[in-house]
C-alpha cells in the first residue's frame, strides 16, 4: 500500500519499491511483493515526465505504479488488515470500470505536476495550468481531518524550534553581544547570497508533498528481497501517494546541481545528460539502431552541407549547363551536360566522402564551365 524511495548519493542510485497489477485469467491483483527499481537518481521522475498523460500513457502509467494506491484511497474501508501480502484482487469489469475512473479523476492532477517540475526544470510548461491564481472555490475539497492533524503536528514541531531558537538568540546577545553581531552580519550574507536560490520555487514543489514518513529500519526493502543496510542510505521515505514520492525525488535530484533534464531535439522526449556538453540529444533508439544522439550528429552534419558553398555551385552549374541544352540544344551543350552528369556524380560522393579536397572538387566545378 505504500512506496518507499531511498537515495544513496554515494553512487547516484536510487531505490523505488511500488506495486503494479498483474493478472491471471480474468483476475487482476496488485503483485503480493512491491517490485523495486534500482535506477540512476531521478529517473522515476524522468518516466514521470516521459508519460503521455492526454493519451494512453495515463492507463499504464496508473496500471504499473499506483493502481492499488489510488484504489485503497478512493476506498479506504476496503483496507483489509493483517499480514495480507495480497491486497487487492478484482475481476475484469471491476479491474476496468475503476482504471478508467482513476485515469479520469487523476488526470489533472498528473498534468499539473508534470507542468510544475518542467517549470523548476526550467523547461517549456504550460502556464496557464501551473501559474494560474484564480482558485475556483467551487472545487475545494473539505477538509481532511488527518491531513489537518498533520499539519497541526509540523507548525507545533517548527514553532518549539523557532521559540528555542530565539531564546538562545536573546540570551548570546545579553551574554555576548559581539558574537551575536557577527552572527548577525553572517546571517543577512547568507540570506544574500542565497538570493538566486528561490525559495518560493521549493515552496510549490512543497506543496505536492501531501503525506511523506521517513524510515530507518528498510524493512519494506527486506521483504522484497533488497538489503540496503550494506548502502550508504541513512534512511528512506515512504508514502501512499505517488506525488509526494515524486516530489521528494524531485528535491533528491535537483539538490545535485550537476543534475538536469533536458528535451532531446529529435524525439523530443525529456532526458538527463550524461554532461553539460551533450545537451541536445538523447542516448535512446530512435531507429534502425541507432541513437538520437548519432542521428543527430547525421542531421548536423547534413545542416552543414545545406550551407556548403561548394554543393551550392555544383548544383547551379548543373542547372546552368541543363539550361543551355534546353535553350540552344547543341550537341556540345548536350556533350557537356551529359558529361557534367556522369562525372558529377562520382565527383560529388567523392568530396562528401572526403576522398578529394575542396580545393580540388572545387577545381573540377570551374573546369565545367561553359566555355
Ligand atoms: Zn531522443
């Protein structure tokens, strides 16, 4: 029922336990063990990002990750207790009627998350979803009792540490004024230097953290058959709603600066660069075997030619001799032109095959010229 994400820094991994729905025969069932993915850090998030949410990727995203989650919390009195490993079991039309239902009822909120990390990715997004201020009363959910004793709980818990924190303030400035100028001095410096860091940045990533525990024990992990107490993991995060996970995934892999995701200009799928320098495209089969990253290294090259004075003359030359056979039809201009057409060719593979020099195919094309 719930996910459970571990970050070790130490070799950029990260560890994702979740539970996708199977079936056998007309019975469909959330897997009796949570599956774990073992990935670079952020790469949860990059199939997040990667999922076609106004199409079919919305169905199977729901189906791989958070079917049993949504289920249990549009139906909480459908929670059966006890060490039940499998959780949820329901019949084809059952197992149908409530996907489509949570591809209609979460849809939005996908999206909206979506348009925010693109936002603090600082790639394209779609504003009017996410910067948009006018909050429609109509829509507001009451108000969840839990999630109100959740929230009482962290203002109490920061409201005792900023009063202790100020009582200790109060008393190095009686018991020692000059150190508590310098403190003071360092204070406002750090506060300015911080300043292209946005705090109301990670206020809005915040703000999708709705339920989020932390856990020293990885007992989960044990279960499924993974020992990270050999990692260099202090703890894990575990939460039945997969826009917290995502979100605390975001904070994990942005507080990395050398981390980014970038769109990769071929198949405009969102990537994370191996370096700052390969920026423009991505690592994946696009096809015939290769990658965006080759064929983009083709186009480039291919763009190069486009502005390749020497193809440029050699195609106003053919065009120049095609021109004089069709005016005057001589059988020197059809000699020529003929000519120029077999040479050409083998001429023209051979530069692009940098068999021959520029100056030297460049040489060629002046000594067609009509005399
Ligand atoms: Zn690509």
């Amino acid at each position: 029922m719930y996910f459970y994400i571990a970050f070790d820094k130490t070799t950029n991994t990260e560890y994702l336990l979740y539970k996708d729905m199977i079936h056998k025969g007309n019975i469909y069932y959330s897997e009796p063990m949570s599956k774990c993915l073992v990935v670079p850090i952020g790469t949860f998030l990059l199939n997040f990002l990667n999922t076609d949410f106004e199409g079919t990727g919305i169905g199977h995203f729901i189906r791989k990750y958070c079917y049993e989650s949504i289920y249990f919390l549009k139906y909480p009195e459908k929670k059966k207790d006890g060490l039940n490993f499998v959780h949820l079991e329901l019949n084809e039309p059952d197992y149908l009627l409530n996907l489509f239902q949570f591809m209609r009822s979460e849809k939005d909120e996908f999206i909206y998350m979506q348009n925010l990390f693109l936002k603090h990715l600082n790639l394209p997004y779609d504003a009017t979803i996410v910067d948009n201020n006018d909050i429609d009363t109509a829509n507001i959910e009451p108000i969840n009792p839990n999630n109100l004793e959740f929230e009482k709980m962290w203002d109490d818990y920061f409201e005792q540490k900023a009063t202790i924190a100020l009582e200790k303030l109060e008393k190095l400035k009686k018991d020692n004024p000059k150190l508590y100028a310098e403190y003071e001095e360092q204070y406002y410096k750090n506060l300015k230097n911080n300043n292209d860091f946005n705090y109301s940045n990670l206020l809005e990533i915040n703000g999708l953290i709705n339920d989020l525990s932390l856990e020293f024990t990885f007992g989960a992990y044990y279960l499924s058959g993974i020992d990270l107490s050999t990692h260099n993991i202090p703890y894990c995060f575990y939460s039945s709603d997969i826009g917290s996970i995502l979100a605390i995934e975001f904070k994990e892999f942005i507080s990395d600066k050398h981390h980014t995701i970038k769109k990769c200009k071929n198949c405009s799928k969102y990537f994370i660069p191996e370096n700052l320098r390969d920026i423009k495209y991505c690592n994946n089969i696009f096809k015939d075997n290769k990658t965006c990253k080759q064929l983009g290294k083709d186009i480039t090259y291919k763009n190069s030619l486009k502005n390749d004075k020497l193809l440029d003359m050699y195609r106003k030359r053919y065009l120049s001799l095609a021109s004089s056979v069709s005016h005057y039809g001589t059988e020197k201009a059809i000699e020529r032109f003929e000519n120029y057409k077999k040479d050409g060719v083998v001429m023209k593979k051979k530069y692009l095959n940098k068999e021959i020099t520029k100056k030297e195919f460049g040489d060629w094309i002046q000594k067609n010229k009509k005399q």
